[in-house]
C-alpha cells in the first residue's frame, strides 16, 4: 500500500491551504459573530442564510475548489478516497471550512446516495442543484423514541399505495434542517411490504422540505450551541405523500444505500478530526509556551509536555488508521474495510475528545468560551462518538469479524 499522494492530489491539498490562510482563517471571527447573533433565543425562522459563508462559496468554486469529496471526474476533481483524505484533514482545521469547499455533511453523503443510487430524474431536480451549491440537505433517521444504533428498530414508516409513499413518524437531530437554503431531506423509513428479510424492510424516500405534512418542531441545542445557521433539528411526518418515484434505488434497498453512504463519510469525519486535533495541539503550545504561571511557562509544569508528546503520537496513529481505511476502501468497497471504518470513527473522535481537554485546561476559562476553537471542537468530537453509530456498535462489529475469523458465529 501507499499512502503518498498523486501529484493532482497535492495540488488540490496545496490550492486548499492557501486559501484556508488566505480567505477562510481571516473570516471566521466575523463569520461566527454574525452566526451568535442570528441564533440567540434558537428561533430558527428567522436564521438568515449567512453574508460571509455565502462569499467564501462563491470565491472557493471560482477557484475549483468544489465538491472535492466525489470521486467522478464528470461533476468534481475526481479524487479517490484516499486522495481526498487529506485535504479532509486540512479543512478540518476550521469547523466552517468543509461548507465553503461544498464539502459539509450531511450533504456530502446526500450527495454520494443520488450519484450512485438516484435515477435521472432525481440527480436533475436534487443533486445537481447540491452540487452547485444552490441547495442544502438534511438526512432524517435518527428517532426519539427508539435506541437508532440499531437502525432496526425504527418506528417510522414509508408504506407504497398504489404510485404514492405516505410517510409517517418523528425524526430528530436531523442536521441542517434549520438552514434557510434547506429544500430536501432523505428520509429512511420500515417499508412494511417490501418483503425480504430484516435488513431489506427499509427504504429511502427524497422528501421536499415543505410538502404537505412535514412540520419542524425545533432545534436542538448541543451543549448550549444550536449549531447555526445548519442546525440539528426534530422533525415530524404526518401523512405525507409523495410520488413513489422518489424513493431512492426502490423499496427495502436502504440499508444497503446506508452501507454505501456511511463508509466515505466516516473518513471524511475522522480525517477533519485529524485536522482539528493538529489544530488544537498548536493552540495548546502556544498557550502553553506564552502564558506564565509560578515563574514559568504552563508548559513547564503539571506534565504538560508529557500530554504534547502523547497527542503527538495519538495524532499520528489517527492519521494513519484513517488513511489505511481510506486506501483499503478504495481497494474492496466498505463492506470490505468495515473494521478499518469501525476502528477509525472509534479512535478518531476519542482521539479529538482528549487532545482538545487537554488543550482547554491549558487556556484555562478561555478554551470553554468562543475565544478559541476548542469549545466547538469538543463539542464536535463528543457528538461524533454517537453520529453514524456509536463507539459500541462499532466495537461490537470489529468483534463480530474477529470472531468470524476464528469460526465462531454471531452467538
């Protein structure tokens, strides 16, 4: 295996840094004030789409910097997943910069699912305006009534009636669902006569925004924050009906879609972990080294160094678990790297989770305030130990492959 990128890839990775020194880093105190002051008292009505995000797009995509994750060379740079990965990292050095590359979840995956899955007519009406940037996406499947790290004990329902789906259930900690520009949403439901056996009862339905039914309920704050202009947000299906035409690659087929789309934006997830963590290590040096406590610089007590040197290394093990994933998925599909997928989006975010406390202990009352980027980081990497499933469904899938290895069944 190799790791090392094509020069087309270090190219992109190149044109990415610079315009992250140049454009994205100089703006994000004057993005995140007009974000705090549009959020405060979470009425997301009135969330506007925002003035500064809005000029870093339109500045990214006449650069050609755009929709970097999709590896088709017809709609993107086409770059492998492994190509990718890096320039993952480098974005994920600022919690804004995926969105002006048009790089940001849960687009990216809404994305990937109509490239691979939709058919002509769902690519004209919802991807290709995604990928132009025109629209946002929200992807609905987590429940507040049942345990959704089984994805099998959903509750909501996508039942076929003749040419229409009527759909039924709540949804929440949809993410996006607050953003102005949001007009669509996937909404995985139990299609009850689909037939087959547990994991092809589902499916996936494209369901505009404001059809009839479809009534958001509110936004969900994360440790305070509501996260906008995106926002994570509780949605409810009442009867909503909709041609049968939008279920996505036809009933039952969505655990299998889910397969497709879960496994590139894992490494996606994980390598901005990566970039984020970078991020937060020079921030704890610099703190570290610029602030004096006892006569010394913070660094030099309490075993600071030591915690430098284990992010170091803890860092450097993320990266490359996460590349190896990314190659080996290249290589054999996700199904094929499933434990490399699990392994990573378990180390990564734990990973994330620690470097950044040790870096707010460092900066004192200053990392839990907006100051700094550590707030949103933790708040980041503790979230993505439970998004996409969390860290003991992973671990769990690991053991039942290890297991098999050795003959032994799923009991």
């Amino acid at each position: 295996m190799n790791f090392e990128p094509s020069a087309k890839a270090k190219d992109y990775l190149e044109r990415v840094k610079q315009f992250m020194r140049e454009h994205i880093e100089p703006a994000e105190e004057r993005y995140y004030q007009e974000v705090m002051e549009a959020s405060r008292g979470g009425d997301w009505k009135t969330w506007p789409v925002s003035s500064v995000m809005e000029d870093l797009k339109a500045r990214a995509k006449a650069k050609g910097l755009w929709n970097l994750f999709l590896p088709d060379e017809k709609l993107a740079p086409g770059l492998t997943t492994l190509e990718y990965a890096p320039i993952a990292e480098e974005t994920g050095r600022s919690l804004m910069a995926p969105e002006v590359f048009n790089c940001n979840a849960p687009d990216t995956g809404n994305m990937e699912v109509l490239w691979k899955y939709g058919t002509p007519a769902q690519q004209e009406r919802w991807l290709k305006p995604l990928l132009a940037g025109e629209i946002r996406s929200v992807f609905c499947m987590t429940e507040p009534g049942v345990a959704s790290s089984d994805a099998t004990n959903m509750e909501a329902t996508a039942v076929v009636e003749g040419d229409e789906v009527i759909l039924n259930g709540t949804k929440w900690w949809s993410t996006g669902l607050g953003h102005p520009n949001a007009k669509v949403t996937i909404f995985m439901a139990r299609t009850p006569d689909a037939g087959g056996d547990r994991h092809h009862q589902h499916s996936m339905v494209l369901v505009p925004l404001d059809a009839p039914g479809v009534t958001i309920k509110r936004m969900l704050p994360v440790f305070g924050e509501y996260d906008a202009p995106h926002g994570h947000g509780e949605v409810r299906f009442d009867n909503v009906r909709v041609p049968l035409s939008n279920i996505i690659g036809g009933p039952g087929m969505g655990f299998e879609i889910a397969q497709g789309r879960l496994g590139p934006g894992r490494i996606h997830h994980c390598m901005r972990c990566v970039g984020a963590a970078e991020r937060a290590l020079e921030l704890m040096i610099d703190r570290g080294m610029n602030r004096t406590a006892f006569g010394k610089p913070i660094m030099n007590l309490g075993g600071n160094r030591e915690r430098v040197a284990e992010a170091r290394i803890a860092i450097d093990q993320a990266r490359l678990l996460t590349l190896y994933a990314a190659w080996k998925m290249d290589q054999v599909g996700p199904l094929g790297a499933m434990t490399e997928i699990s392994a990573i989006k378990v180390v990564a975010p734990s990973m994330l989770q620690h470097i950044v406390d040790d870096a707010i202990q460092i900066h004192g009352g200053a990392g839990v305030s907006n100051d700094t980027a550590l707030a949103g980081f933790f708040g980041q990497a503790r979230t993505l130990r439970l998004a996409d499933g969390p860290d003991e469904v992973h671990k769990g899938v690991i053991a039942r492959i290890e297991l098999a290895k050795r003959g032994f069944s799923r009991k």
